[in-house]
C-alpha cells in the first residue's frame, strides 16, 4: 500500500475533487471527527518479521485543512516537512518542503474556476505539473515536466459510476505506455483489490488489501497482501494512530 501511494501521488499535493466547494482534507482523507493530528507508520512483512519503513505524521488545522505532513526515515529521523499556505478560500497558494539539510523547496500554484489544482510549480528545481479534470471534478490527467519544459510522465485516471478511481495508466515522455492499475472496491467504498498490467496488458500481480477499524470508524490497521498461486502472502501492514481536537 505504500509503494503503491508513493507511485500514485510523488508529484502530487493534495486532491481537489469538488466543482462548486473546495472539500477539505479531512473529508478527502474519508476521515470522521474533529481529526487534528494522524499518523501513518509502515511496517514491511518478511519471513514473518516486521520490519519499520517509514512514517507520516499529519497535521490538520480547526477546518480539517494540512497545516503540515512530517515525514520520517527508516530509522525514525525527521527527514523532511511540507508545511502549506492558503488564501481566504483555502485554496492552496504555496507550499515549502523543508528538508532536515535545510534545503527548501518553494512550491506555487494555480487554480481554475472551479477551485481545482491545475497547475504546481517548483520554483526551486524548475520542476511543473499540470492536472486535467472531467466535467465532475474529477482529476483525468496528471503531466509532469521537467526543468527544460519536456514532458516527464503523464498518468490518466478514469472513473466508475460512483466517481472512484477505476484505472490509472502511466505513460512515459514519448506516450509509451508503461502500466496500469485497476482498482476494485469493498462494500463501504475501501480499495480492496488492485491489479497491474504491463506494457502488453498481462496481469503482473494482484494485491488484496484488509481494513481493520477503530470505535470511531477510522482506519486503524491496514494490510496488503500479494496473491500468489491461490494464497494470499502478507507484504505490508500500515498502523494509523490519530489525534483530535
């Protein structure tokens, strides 16, 4: 489950989904209650040893907005921090990500008319990513430049009827088509399988991912499981811990 986040959103900030009003992080986060600090801590399963990978920490401010994420090494070292800046309508206008070098990283932004992210600027490394919505609000297309403006990566997403994540392709900077991942849906709307296809569309694992949850709803264990000959291996646990207001 981390890999796959990590691949799925290393150019992006946070999602903007809505066409009339900005949703707060909280409700992106498909968080419940007055959520003021979560932490996710990832835990790769070997030879049944559980070993730590890293942690995220998560800072929400009174009206459920990231204030800050802290991010941690493998051995628990404070390895960088996105701290984020808004206008009066929460929608973001920078973000600096602080590295434990005290090298910082300045990020701007643009938003449509519609309040959705469409465009993130890297005044440090020169670096752009632009986002592309369906007429829902839905984020379609995700193209990431490079310092001399030449297309990187693009990933495009499509949608199911419920507006949720049915496929994400990844193509590389001359539209080579590099893979796809297929999301399928448990009962109260969690990922609960996700497929890849390579180049040519053969199947290259399938991970089975479980939820275990808290009293006041939220996720409090994750586990991803690769399934192989018929047999559900386990490769990663997540633990959420969460504090409120």
């Amino acid at each position: 489950m981390r890999r796959l986040l990590f691949l799925l959103i290393c150019f992006s900030i946070t999602s903007i989904l809505c066409c009339s009003e900005i949703k707060n992080d909280l409700t992106n986060d498909n968080l419940k209650g007055k959520i003021k600090q979560r932490s996710i801590t990832y835990y790769n399963i070997k030879d049944n040893k559980k070993t730590f990978i890293e942690k995220k920490v998560y800072y929400y401010d009174i009206d459920g907005f990231y204030s800050k994420i802290e991010y941690y090494s493998i051995k628990g070292k404070l390895r960088y921090t996105k701290k984020y800046y808004y206008d009066e309508n929460y929608r973001i206008t920078k973000i600096e990500s602080i590295h434990s070098t005290s090298f910082v990283e300045n990020i701007k932004t643009k938003y449509d008319k519609n309040h959705n992210l469409i465009e993130e600027y890297n005044e440090t490394l020169n670096l752009k990513v632009i986002y592309r919505y369906d007429l829902n609000g839905n984020q379609i297309e995700m193209i990431s430049y490079d310092s001399n403006g030449s297309i990187c990566s693009s990933i495009r997403t499509t949608y199911d009827n419920n507006n949720r994540e049915k496929y994400k392709t990844v193509y590389l900077s001359n539209e080579l088509f590099l893979y796809k991942k297929e999301f399928i849906y448990n009962l109260t709307g969690e990922i609960e399988k996700v497929i890849t296809y390579d180049h040519k569309n053969n199947v290259v694992n399938i991970h089975i991912f479980e939820y275990e949850y808290g009293n006041d709803d939220n996720i409090k264990i994750v586990k991803e499981y690769e399934l192989n000959n018929n047999k559900n291996i386990l490769l990663n646990i997540e633990n959420y811990d969460y504090v409120k207001y």
